[in-house]
C-alpha cells in the first residue's frame, strides 16, 4: 500500500515513524499545501498537494493543524484521505477503513448518534437519520418499512420557532401507518426536507446498513436483537448477553441514569468519546459480523 503524509509538523515524524514499520505500507512521502524551500525530509521527497501527486497512492495520512472538513476537500482525494486522529481507534485498520469509506455505509439511528459517527470517523454523511430524533414505537415502525421510507420524502407536521425544531412524518399503507421524526439544527423545515433528499440521493444500491439504537429496557432490548438486520447494535446498560447489544458499564443505578438532566441516551449519543481514556465498545467491529462489541468485562 502506498501512503503519503499530508502536512508538514511535529506529527509527521511519528506518523513516518509508524509507517516504516509496517512491512505492508509503502512510505511515499510529504504532501504540502504550498511549495516549500526544501525538496526532501529525510530523503522523503515533498511534493505539492495535486491530483497527479496522488494519482499513484492508495492513502493520505492527514497531520495538518487546521480541522479536516470533508466537504471542501477535492474529488481526488476524498476516498483515500485518512484523518491522524483515527489512529487512536483501538485495533484501527487502515486498509479495512479505506474499504468503509469507500463502500460508503448507510447508518440509521433514532437520534443525533449517526451524524456524530460520521463526524468521528470523518466520512461524508450518506444517510438522512442526521441530527434528527425519532420516538421509539415510530423508530420501530420506521424500520420494519426501511426499505420504503427511503424512497419517502418526509411531510412537515408542524414547525417550531428557530430555537425548537420541526416535527415531520412518514405516511405509508394509504396513509393508515406513520412515524413521526424530529428535526434539529436546521434553519427551517424545508432546509430539513431538502438535506434529507440530498443525502438519500448519495445511498448506493445495496449499500451496507448499520441499525443502531439506544435499549431502555430488556423488553426493548430482546425485541431489537430481533430484528432482521445484519448489521445492527444497540446500548444497554444492562449486560443480557445478547449478540449485538454492547454493554456501557456505570450506569445501572437509576438515579445516575437520570441525574443532573444528563440520561443513558445521552452518554450513549457521546459514547464515542473515550471513557477515563478508553473506549468501551470496538469501534472497528461495528462494520463486520461481530456480535460482541464490548472491550471491558
């Protein structure tokens, strides 16, 4: 595999570093925004951000100082740009990821955890379930009809001011069945419509699925590991040793789960964070076959 490392900083000798050592990778060089006064570091030559200068490579490591945004970023590089803050992912697999990216994973979740994903595993949004909220009942109902609320636009339901959010729906079965969805974030109802149009447009046919959700009870619990999803996982707080559901330890007492405003639903949607400074679940996993997630026992 060959690689570049995209930035010039104290980050790029420990990145080179991990390279050299890997006998699978291929140690191209720098990468720079601007040209610089030096040709080479180290014997590495430094070449000048371009689609030429990456046509031959098959990952970017990003070491820059400012925030990688996805969205300005050239078509060349996108599906091959690799944020260096991944690298802190437990067991994190740079082929394996290169592969996500490009799959391009359609993640469905009941809330804002989907859009934080993304964020945190710097891909592009290719889903519509962002900064949303979906009642339980009507997320359940809303997933045993996924195929065809894909193909749904939303109806706007009522509209709040802009410090609320919106409320739209789904209606199918000649309007018979419905779920209802919150949507935050966004200027007005119809920016809401809009962006979620826009990203069911970038869904690939058979795409891979990932269902999350966060469990509430064991009832909810047994009735999600149900579901006839192959990829899915589900947050408990509780340990029932069902496939698919990772446990979050700490919070089993009731009076934690609900102090200071700060619920389970909550840790769960910011669970991607690490935890006294580890992660509790396999990040990595999420994407393959495997039911049990939980790092800790």
């Amino acid at each position: 595999m060959n690689v570049y490392i995209w930035g010039l900083n104290k980050k790029c000798d420990l990145f080179r570093n991990m390279l050299e050592r890997d006998e699978n990778i291929n140690f191209k060089g720098y990468l720079s925004d601007r040209k610089q006064c030096f040709k080479y570091i180290g014997g590495a030559p430094v070449n000048l951000l371009s689609e030429s200068a990456v046509a031959d490579c098959d990952a970017v490591i990003y070491v820059g100082d400012k925030r990688l945004n996805l969205k300005t970023l050239p078509s060349y590089i996108k599906q091959k740009v690799v944020d260096s803050s991944l690298f802190a992912i437990p067991n994190f697999d740079l082929k394996k990821y290169l592969q996500i990216v490009r799959e391009k994973w359609c993640i469905v979740s009941e809330d804002c955890w989907g859009g934080l994903f993304y964020d945190f595993m710097k891909m592009e949004f290719t889903s519509p379930f962002i900064n949303i909220a979906i009642p339980d009942e009507d997320y359940y109902r809303l997933l045993y009809h996924l195929p065809n609320c894909l193909g749904i636009t939303p109806i706007i339901d009522k509209e709040e001011d802009l410090t609320g959010y919106a409320t739209a729906k789904f209606l199918w079965g000649g309007g018979v069945e419905t779920s209802i969805l919150q949507l935050f974030h966004y200027k007005n109802a119809n920016e809401a419509i809009e962006k979620w149009k826009e990203r069911v447009e970038r869904i690939q046919p058979n795409c891979p699925i990932l269902v999350k959700k966060t469990i509430m009870d064991d009832e909810d619990a047994y009735r999600f590991s149900e579901l006839p999803f192959e990829r899915k996982v589900g947050f408990y707080y509780k340990n029932l040793n069902l496939p698919n559901i990772v446990y979050l330890k700490g919070w089993e007492d009731s009076t934690i789960r609900h102090r200071y405003n700060w619920n389970f639903r909550c840790y769960v949607r910011d669970s991607l964070l690490p935890v006294s400074g580890f992660f509790q679940f396999s990040v990595m996993d999420l994407f393959g076959s495997c039911p049990n997630l939980s790092r800790i026992s």
